[in-house]
C-alpha cells in the first residue's frame, strides 16, 4: 500500500494526475491510498506521520508562485525523513533548481511525461523492501532544523573556536557543523558515548579498538580518533552491548 499525496492548482491536471496514478497502480498491482489538494494550506492541513509509504506528487508552481511546491517540499523533508517526492513542471529548466532545496526529490518529471510514474512507483516499492535504516535524531546546524539516521553516524567532535557547537562525521564522509555542544548531544541518544573530552563516538560504529594507542576506528571509514585512558575500560564495557565478541 502506497499513500499518495497529489497537490496541483490547476483541478483539470489534479483529476488527470489521480487518474494516472491510479492506472500505473493497477498496472504494477499496487494499492493505493490516493489523497488530491489544489492548495497549500489543504496539503498542509493533512501531513500523515512519517513513513517510507507516503509519495507526495508536488506541482513546483502553485498559484502565481514558480517555486511553491519546492519550499513545500523542505517542511515535508524537514518533518518525513522517509517519504519519497515527485515534481511536476511545465518548466524543465527549473531542473537544476530543485537541487538547491536538497530535499532528496525521487523525480522531477515534465508535464505530459507522467508515464514516469510507472518507473517512480517501482522505485519506492523496493526501498519498502529494504531493511529499516532505524531511528533518527534531530539536530540544529546553521538556521535549519535537520533529521538524520542514527545509525548515519560516525562521531561528534567538539569546534574548538566555539565550545556551545561541533562538527558531525557521517559514515559517508560528511562534515557538518552542529549548532549543539558534545554535552547536549550525548544527552539526545543511547548509541553516543563520551570517549574523550573532545569527541562523542557512535559506538554502534566502531570497528576497533586499539587499547595500546587509545584509538578507535570506524565502520565504512579509515578515521581514527582517540580515546582517553580513563574511559578506555568503559568504552569496552558498553562496546560489549553491542557485539557478540567480548572486546
């Protein structure tokens, strides 16, 4: 089952739309529970909870707006880590645009195309096949609100030009800055635990230990950061919940 979320102004393409999606459902051998707004404050009134089932198919252009649909999308992606989003435009140089949002769109798809739906619907039909990623945390960086998978995590560590902020490692290879102190963060999630005063590890990460040099590494990275010689035993204390092997 797939829950599906049309919003388009213009009510002659909302009912072509619906009926679109419906034939690509019954052609796939898909049920789905189809929803159709011709405002923002509809949609906006009807956000279901967060799911890998909810495919939101967006107009970029609502009223006189170009770009409605995409600063729409961004309160989607900031509340529904998990939905997939389709675009729907006349304008196909508005392509490169919708990067900007870094809303991770499923697809961007020219009027008159909408038999790209077939191919999109595949997509999230196997994404609802893959193992669930786990839990997510929500954390401040710059002026945006963001969500990311717990399990995305590598390590914490502290800025040393500002001690009410940090930098986020993830598992692939990005830095972003946290507008939250090591202390706030260690409080948010159990998987995080202080193993020097200037780093906070995932240790549902960590791929090994070196009690000679007070190290660990990662999963999926070569980074090693150090561990304080005070902390080394418990670290294999909690490391020990995490794995079959005794560290």
């Amino acid at each position: 089952m797939l829950d599906v979320y049309i919003l388009e102004d213009n009510l002659a393409e909302l009912s072509q739309i619906n009926h679109y999606v419906r034939s690509v459902s019954e052609k796939l051998n898909i049920q789905v529970n189809v929803k159709t707004f011709s405002t923002l404050e509809q949609i906006s009134q009807s956000m279901p909870e967060p799911s890998l089932r909810n495919v939101y198919i967006l107009d970029l252009a609502i009223g006189d707006d170009d770009q409605a649909g995409l600063r729409f999308s961004q309160k989607i992606r900031q509340y529904d880590l998990e939905a997939s989003i389709i675009f729907l435009t006349v304008h196909d140089e508005l392509l490169s645009t919708t990067y900007q949002y870094q809303v991770e769109a499923l697809d961007f798809i020219v009027k008159r195309v909408v038999q790209s739906l077939e191919r999109d619907f595949t997509k999230v039909i196997k994404k609802l096949e893959l193992p669930k990623r786990g839990k997510t945390i929500t954390l401040r960086s710059h002026y945006e609100i963001i969500k990311v998978y717990v399990n995305d995590i590598l390590f914490f560590q502290s800025n040393p030009d500002n001690t009410h902020a940090s930098f986020m490692y993830t598992e692939n290879n990005q830095k972003i800055p946290i507008n939250m102190s090591l202390r706030e963060l260690e409080e948010q999630v159990e998987e995080f635990f202080r193993i020097h005063r200037s780093y906070l590890a995932n240790v549902a990460n960590i791929r090994s230990l070196n009690v000679k040099k007070h190290t660990v590494k990662f999963n999926t990275s070569e980074m090693t950061i150090p561990v304080s010689r005070l902390k080394t035993r418990r670290l294999m204390e909690v490391l020990n919940n995490y794995s079959s092997i005794q560290w």
